[in-house]
C-alpha cells in the first residue's frame, strides 16, 4: 500500500462515537434535534433523551470492532456503564451504525466496541508489536467537539516525549489535543508506525498501536 492510500485508510479507521440516553435507535443528528438542556451527566442520569456526551475512537479489526476510552463510554474514568444509554458510530462516511459495548477495562482506561458491518471490512489500525522511538513525530487523530452540526475530523502533531518499558503507561507523548478527541489512534508521519491510543490532555501516556 503506498503512502497516499495508506494515510486515506487510516484517516477512515477514526469514528465519532456518540453516547445516546435514554437508549434511542435513532440518527445521532436526530438526537441532537431532540437534547434536552442540560449538563451531558445531567441528560444522562435522568434519563432525558438526547447526546449525553462524545468522543472518538477506530477500528482494530475489518469486522467492526474499535477500541475507544473508557470515559468515552462511561462519562468517567471510574464509573461503571449506566444502564440507560446507548452507542451510535459515525463512520468516515457519514454512515451511522448502533454499536455494542463488549468491555471495559478502568486501570487501562481502554472501551472495547463492535459494530455490524454490512459491506465486507472496514479500515482498520493493527496493534503494535513494539515502542516507537523516543523524539519519533506523531500525528494524533479524532473528532473534537466544535459545537457544529457536522463533526470534522482532526489532525493534530506532537512526539514523543519519553519511554518507560514495563510502566502502566510505556509511551508517554507531548502533544494538544482539544475535547472529544479522547480514543482517537496516534500514528506516526509515514502512517505506518507504532505509536498510541489517546487517552486525555498533555504529556499522557498511552498504549501502543500502528497503522495495518
């Protein structure tokens, strides 16, 4: 795969990942038309319908599943999922699909979904078999919340910044990122090297995954 089609492939591995409560099998932009004002833990914990929160996430493997965080499905690092909420995937294309929380893991902050994919693969992001190199380039992707209607996906720089073999988090990344881009994959400026899974904020460690 050349460089062009390799950045276009990862670049549709990146979702948006809508939190939805009460459970509605509705279009995540119709259940924006519908929010009820409010805070997002607010919405969700009354059971309001409309978007409780969002964040972002990719795909790990052709047949639908993605890793996001765990606060991305859960609203908090160490809450466990609330009963009255679903997923909705908004895929590069526009495509929205209903999505499974399969589980969860609050000490590595790691959400594991899977959707039904209806037209064979789907891009995806293969986990990496070793560390990138420290001061290596990164490129951090994800859908941040802007406020407008239509999400737009987000591409921001960074490196890394330290490793640390054997620690909770081994890869540690100097980098900006903005709200609702948290899940988002980390690859390196080739697109094709380890880097990492976001998790939050600056300076925070990740784990590690590469372009396929």
């Amino acid at each position: 795969m050349n460089l062009k089609s390799r950045v276009g492939w990862i670049l549709a591995s990146a979702v948006v990942i809508y939190v939805l409560a009460p459970a509605l099998d509705v279009p995540a932009a119709d259940a924006r038309q519908r929010s009820a004002p409010g805070a997002p833990s607010e919405v969700a914990k009354e059971g309001r319908p409309g978007p409780a929160w969002s964040g972002s996430g990719f795909f790990i493997s052709g047949d639908g599943y993605l890793l996001t965080n765990h606060h991305v499905a859960t609203g908090d690092p160490k809450s466990a999922p609330l009963k009255n909420i679903t997923f909705r995937v908004r895929l590069d294309d526009g495509t929205e699909k209903n999505a499974e929380l399969v589980a969860v893991d609050d000490k590595a902050d790691i959400a594991l979904m899977k959707i039904k994919t209806d037209k064979g693969s789907v891009p995806f992001l293969q986990v990496a078999d070793d560390n990138p190199k420290q001061a290596a380039k990164a490129l951090v992707l994800g859908y941040p919340v802007t406020g407008e209607e239509e999400p737009t996906l987000q591409i921001s720089e960074g490196q890394v910044k330290s490793l640390h073999p054997g620690a909770e988090h081994e890869v540690w990344f100097d980098l900006n990122t903005t709200h609702g881009n948290s899940g988002g994959p980390i690859v390196d400026r080739t697109c094709k090297g380890p880097e990492g899974h976001l998790r939050s904020g600056r300076h925070r460690g990740v784990r590690r995954r590469k372009a396929h």
